[in-house]
C-alpha cells in the first residue's frame, strides 16, 4: 500500500471542499492502488478527512486496512475502476452549479479554455436518483460513463475521473466552472461556442501533463494559506 496516497487523498477533500464541492459528510474522492481503493471514511466532511480518515478496500467492498465505516456509494467508485483500467481516481460529489445542470436538458456547450477538457462530451446516468449502493448500480453508472471524463448524474451530482488524483480535482473543478461561466453567459445572450475543430486546437497546450502537478501544488497551498490544513503533514504543498 503507498501511504502517500491517502495523504493526498486528505488534500484532494479539503481542495474540493473549500471550492463548493462540500455536502455535509457526502461526496467522496478515491485512488486506484493495484487492486485496492483507497477512499474517506463515511461520517465526516470533505473538509475534515485526514490522511487516518482514508480507507482501504478491495473491490468487491470489503475493508482491508483502517477504521470507520465505509461509504455506502464505495461500489460507485469500485465499479468504474473495474470497467476503466484508465482510471487511477474517482471524485463523487455535488457542487451546485454542476447539480443543477443535470436537472434541466441543457447541454454542454465548449464556450472557453477551460470547457475543451470536456471536448468528447459529457456522459449522463437517467437510470436513477438513488444512491449507487449495490455493484449493480455502480456498474450501470460505469456503463453509462463509458470512455467520458466525467458523468451527469440526474438528480444527484457529478462523477468525474482522472489519470492521477491530481487530474480528477482538477477535472472536477473545472467542470463546476465551465457550467458556471455557461450559466453566466447565458444570462448575457446568446451562447457561441467554439467549433469541434478549434476545441482539438486547443486542447494540447491547453491541458498539458505537467500542468496537473503545477495546479495541485496550487491548490495545496491556497489551503493552506486559508488556514483549513489542521492535521495535514506541515512539509505538503
């Protein structure tokens, strides 16, 4: 097991918490480590997991190493690692702007830089408001995923994935904020979007590899300087 890996996922919940993601003790990140998970425990919030917060399963669910209860969504996470081998993390959670965009029809539109992450599209899950409790369910939400960066779950929230913990943070934010700017701008007139064509263009300078670790150091530190790092390792960020 890398030990340094629920350290992170300590700072990814505190970064997703201090940018709106937090819902009392729900939404959840997790991390790929060969053939376990690693996740926040069930009963605290985002912005209260420390690095002995994190759990470590299998998955099929079952707890291999620490204390507390596990999530009843855990199977959501499980279920896309599964299906994706591409996927080392899982963010679940419920940020407003994103939570409200899957209760209308509206569509993504690819306004501004930060919107070509989601060139290829959203996914959406309609099959279900209920909390993904059962492999079943995590496994429909897989499916309905399918090779996307991230999931429109109707009625309940957003599930976006990454290549690295750092990457689904920072997918997760940046796809409450392509809605929000999309929310705004739609107020202001009528939406222009780029074309397909300039989105690819875009793209690779754009969201460059090294950026992820660049952003991550960032978002380590501004949690930091609010002062929201209590029982965090003083040498991160």
């Amino acid at each position: 097991m890398d030990e340094s890996l629920k350290i992170d996922i300590a700072w990814a919940s505190r970064i997703l918490a201090m940018h709106g993601h937090g819902d009392y003790t729900l939404g959840h990140v997790s991390v790929r480590d060969g053939d376990l998970v690693h996740m926040k425990r069930n009963g605290i919030g985002l912005e209260e997991v420390a690095p002995a917060d994190v759990l470590t399963i299998d998955l099929d669910g079952n707890l291999v190493a620490g204390e507390g209860r596990i999530h009843l969504e855990a199977a959501l996470h499980t279920e896309v690692y599964r299906a994706r081998p591409d996927v080392r993390s899982v963010v679940h959670a419920h940020p407003p702007y994103a939570t409200a965009f899957g209760c209308t029809d509206a569509e993504l539109a690819l306004l501004n830089h930060d919107a070509v992450l989601f060139k290829d599209g959203l996914a959406y899950f309609d099959d279900t408001a209920e909390l993904i409790v059962n492999r079943e369910q995590g496994a429909s939400v897989a499916r309905a995923l399918g090779e996307k960066r991230a999931i429109v779950m109707r009625g309940h929230g957003i599930t976006v994935t990454g290549q690295s913990i750092p990457w689904a943070v920072y997918a997760a934010l940046t796809l409450e904020r392509v809605i929000r700017i999309q929310t705004i701008a739609s107020q202001l007139g009528e939406l222009r979007p780029m074309t397909q064509e300039m989105a690819e263009c875009v793209y690779p300078d754009k969201y460059r590899e090294e950026f992820a670790e660049t952003y991550w150091q960032y978002l380590v530190r501004q949690v930091q300087r609010a002062g929201l790092d209590d029982g965090m390792p003083a040498e991160q960020g």
